[in-house]
C-alpha cells in the first residue's frame, strides 16, 4: 500500500508554532512572577494570581461569581457592572463551576490558554514569518502588556475573537467570521464594528471576482450566506441589550452607566489634543495622559500602515476601535490598543522584517515585562 509521504519541514514548521508560544508562556509567567515576588516579598505564592487582578478584573471576578447588578452598588462610584459585555466573565463563570479553584486562578489560566491560541490562528495572518511570529508570541505572553493577556480581562478574548474574524475573512468565509463577530460582539461594544469588516470583505471580493463594481447591490444581496452573516454578526451585542432590558430595564444601561465614572461623550481630537499638551510631573518623563495619548497617536499610525496595505477590513475595524473609545477619553487607551489584533501584527510584521531590529525588539520585549508588571502592581493608571 503507497503511503503519503511526510514533509519533515512541514512538521518542523508545526512543531515551531506550536511549541514556541509555549516557552514564551513559561518566560512570561516567570518573569511576572518575580516581579511579584520582588515587589512584595512576604506575601505568599498562593496570592500570585489575587495580587495582578487589579481595577477592572475585581468586576470580572464578582460577575463570574453573581452575576449582573440589578440596581447600581453605592460603594462601587453608584454604578453596575453592566459596561462590561458578559461573553468573556459569563465563560469563566461557568468553568470556575467545574473546576474546584478560585475563580482568579481559573480565569487567569483561561486567559493564558486563551492567549496561546490566539497566538497559535496569527501565524498565517503573520505571512508564516517566523521572526514576526516569535515577536507576537513574545509580546503577547511574555512582553511589557502581557498582563492584560494573562490575568482576568477581556482583551484576551478580544484578542482570540478578531483574530478568528480575519482569520476567515482571509479566506472569504463570511459564516464563520459572523460566527466570531457574535461572540466578540458579546465581548466589548467596539466588537460588533467587525460587522462592518464582512461587508468590507464582500465589496472587495465583488470587484475581484467582477472586474468592476456593475450589479454590486444585487449581486451581494443574491449571496444568502453573506446576508444570513450579516444578520448572525450583530447578535452578541442585540442578546446582551435585551437581556439588560428585561434584568434592569435598561437595554442601553452598558453605555448610560459611564456617567458613574465621569466619561462623557466629546471631540476625539480635543480629548487626544489635551492628553498630548498635559505637561508631565515633577520627576516624570511623560504624564499619564501623555502616555495614553500617544498609545491612540500609535493606533492611528499603524491603522495608516494598513491602509497603505490596502487591508480596509481591517482598517474600518481599527478605526472605529479607535474613535469610538477616544469619543469617551483616553482612559484604558494603552489597555485598548494592546488588544487590538490587526494593529500588534502589522507592528510584529514590521519589527519582525530585519534580523537586527528583531533581536533589539525581541529584547525590548521581554526586558519591558520586569518593568510594567512593577508599574501594574504599583497602581499605574497608565496602564488601567
């Protein structure tokens, strides 16, 4: 009987992206582990995961735990938990059922395992570079933000999610990218922009198919795929709205709820025009509004590099990831970017693309993580 031949490099190639992310998960953990255990010397390893889970993630916690607020908590800047989407925390929730461990330790391997995989689906929306892959891997488990990646937020899942999306929109598979859209749609608010990336995708496969845009409106209506992904994409974000109607009353309470914390709707450009005038502190480099700023500023420029790509799924998405966040301030800008998939890759492309730059940024990496996991124990707000 012929047996198919195996292709050695094929399994070196697997072998390399699979293994990688998981020597990069071992150097990150131990490396915020030391920082931990350098920044409070006498508290017990038990608390490692308690002691990251800070700002946000105490919300996360209590929603896998309770649930949503029927009326807004005094003690809590007279506000619900109802901004923060339920797919990510309602999944802890569930697995921090079955398994006898506290529900930050749960969530915090959830997301590291979250992590992973997202890294694993980016290596062919990372050109299979191998250099560009070792980047992302690193920033992602074992770089100076690895800590949104590997405690209790969202941005993990966000992360995975869009990943999906592009994933199969690369192949055009509008089913599955609507499939992911719903959930990351049920992930943060800004995931259901991703809609709008399908119907991107369809245009720019009409006119390669087509030759011209002729007949487009009918010719992509006539595709009952597409139009059913349309449909399934927004769903994440139309359950949680009903499910908050019908719980408190208010299927709009996840955005009425930021006048609790002060976010008002305003001028992107004013609000990115004063974090970047702020002058910075006595004994600071850069104020911290200076800091978030810049992260947009970062933002813009990498969306700019897509667009020069001609990548415009992934530029609508950016961009209203973008805009939409800074409408409301600079607050959590950092955390924000950090998650936003198609951004981080086509920076990891770029670092990734010289051998030399790639060694300095590889080195950057994981020498960063030491010094943000002491800023994020020591209450930066920076990096809420």
């Amino acid at each position: 009987m012929h047996q198919a031949s195996i292709d050695p490099r094929q399994d070196r190639a697997t072998a390399f992206v699979l293994l990688l992310p998981l020597a990069f998960v071992l150097l990150g953990t131990l490396i915020r582990f030391l920082a931990f255990r350098y920044e409070w010397p006498d508290m017990p390893a038990a608390d490692y995961f308690d002691a990251l889970c800070r700002w946000d993630c105490n919300w996360y916690v209590t929603m896998a735990e309770t649930g949503y607020d029927r009326f807004p908590v005094p003690s809590r800047s007279n506000g619900g938990n109802w901004p923060f989407f339920p797919f990510y925390p309602m999944l802890v929730g569930v697995i921090s059922k079955l398994v006898p461990l506290p529900t930050i330790t749960t969530a915090s391997l959830v997301s590291i395992a979250t992590a992973y995989a997202a890294v694993v689906i980016a290596w062919p929306l990372l050109g299979r570079n191998k250099q560009a892959y070792t980047l992302y891997a690193a920033f992602m488990l074992a770089g100076p933000l690895s800590i949104y990646f590997t405690t209790f937020f969202t941005e993990v899942m966000f992360v995975l999610l869009t990943t999906l999306v592009f994933r199969f929109l690369s192949r055009s598979n509008y089913l599955g990218a609507a499939g992911a859209t719903a959930l990351l749609s049920a992930t943060r608010i800004v995931g259901v922009f991703a809609s709008i990336s399908i119907g991107v995708q369809a245009l720019m496969d009409w006119r390669r198919n087509n030759g011209s845009w002729r007949g487009v409106v009918p010719g992509l209506l006539g595709q009952p795929r597409l139009v059913l992904a349309i449909f399934i994409a927004p769903l994440g974000l139309f359950v949680y709205m009903a499910f908050l109607r019908y719980w408190m009353g208010d299927g709009l309470a996840f955005s009425h709820v930021q006048r609790a914390w002060g976010r008002m709707v305003g001028n992107p450009a004013t609000y990115l025009w004063r974090g970047l005038s702020t002058p910075p502190g006595e004994g600071q480099w850069l104020h911290n509004s200076q800091i978030l700023a810049l992260a947009a500023v970062a933002g813009f420029v990498l969306t700019a590099i897509l667009a020069w790509r001609r990548q415009w799924p992934a530029v609508v998405f950016a961009l209203a990831c973008i805009l939409i966040p800074l409408a409301a301030g600079l607050a959590s800008m950092m955390r924000f970017m950090a998650g936003m998939a198609p951004l981080t890759i086509t920076l990891m492309t770029i670092l990734g693309r010289h051998r030399p730059i790639f060694m300095l940024s590889l080195v950057a990496l994981i020498a960063g993580a030491w010094f943000t996991t002491l800023a994020w124990l020591g209450g930066n707000i920076a990096l809420v």
